[in-house]
C-alpha cells in the first residue's frame, strides 16, 4: 500500500518535474478519468478537447502550466 492509498477521501495525483503523471490514488483516478491513459498533464490540457470541460478557468490553468514548464528549465 502506498501513502497515496491511504487518503481514500481525497483525490491525490502526483506530478514530476515537466508534469507527468508519477503516481495516483484511486479517488484521483476517478475525478480525473478523462485522462485515459495520457500520462502528461501537458498533452492532456491542450490536446485533449475534454480538459476545457474539465477546467472550469481553462485558460488560466493552462497558463500555469505553461508557467510551470518555464519554471522547470
């Protein structure tokens, strides 16, 4: 059983350092199942039609992404 495993009233994802997915819980798996079996929350986000469903601020999560990418460098 891992930690993430034990927080089974929360949804928990895990990222690296340029946003892929590392680890993940089974309520995270749930609430994010729109994913499939992309691994990048980059890819997802801007080629993934369902992420601005998903994102109510889209734009705004998107931009921290980018942000967070550039910080990564």
């Amino acid at each position: 059983m891992s930690l993430l495993d034990t927080w089974a009233d929360t949804p928990a994802l895990v990222y690296g350092r340029y946003l892929d997915l590392l680890a993940v819980n089974l309520l995270g798996e749930a609430l994010f199942s729109w994913l499939g079996s992309e691994t990048s929350l980059i890819t997802a986000m801007f080629l993934n039609p369902t992420a601005q469903h998903f994102y109510r601020d889209w734009a705004v999560i998107a931009q921290g992404c980018v942000a967070a990418l550039r910080a990564a460098n």
